[in-house]
C-alpha cells in the first residue's frame, strides 16, 4: 500500500468555529475514521489556513470520504470559508 495524502486550503475569518469543527468530527468518528495522521496550519506566506491528512492508502481515505460525518464536515468548513476549501490528492512515491 502506498500512503495517501489530502490538503486543504482555505480562508477564513472564524478559524475557532473551524477548529471547533475539526474537533467534534474526530469525536464523532472515533473508531471510524481512517485517517493517521492530521496537521491543522496557516501558510505564512498566503495567509492560508492549511489542513494536511494521512491515510495508509487511497482506498482508505476512499472509506472515510464516504462517512456521513466527512460530507457535514465539509460542507460546515466551506461555509466558514471565503472562497470555498481548494482539495489536493496526494500519493507519496517511493524514495
């Protein structure tokens, strides 16, 4: 399995309610979600609010996209947001 990385960016004036968010989804997917790993930042440069998120394969990340939680979570995020939430899929090579 190769592991699997999703980013997502975004601008907000009410980072709290986001984070917030972010933490009532992890209590609400305890035990269900796929993830393995999760780093919340701002880009210093763009001022951008940066969400990084591991998962052991895409398959995986495939299986938490599909939780219920993951669509209200996304939806409540892109309200807080200026311009939506931009989404990257990463898989990491080799090497």
């Amino acid at each position: 399995m190769t592991e699997f990385i999703q980013i997502l960016r975004f601008e907000t004036d009410d980072y709290d309610a986001v984070a917030k968010l972010d933490e009532q989804y992890r209590a609400d997917t305890k035990g269900r979600s796929t993830y393995t790993g999760e780093v919340l930042g701002r880009d210093l440069d763009t001022g951008e609010y940066v969400v990084i998120v591991t998962f052991p394969s895409k398959e995986a990340a495939d299986v938490n996209d599909a939780l219920p939680e993951t669509a209200r979570l996304a939806a409540e995020m892109g309200a807080l947001t200026k311009n939506g939430i931009a989404f990257s899929n990463i898989e990491a090579l080799p090497g």
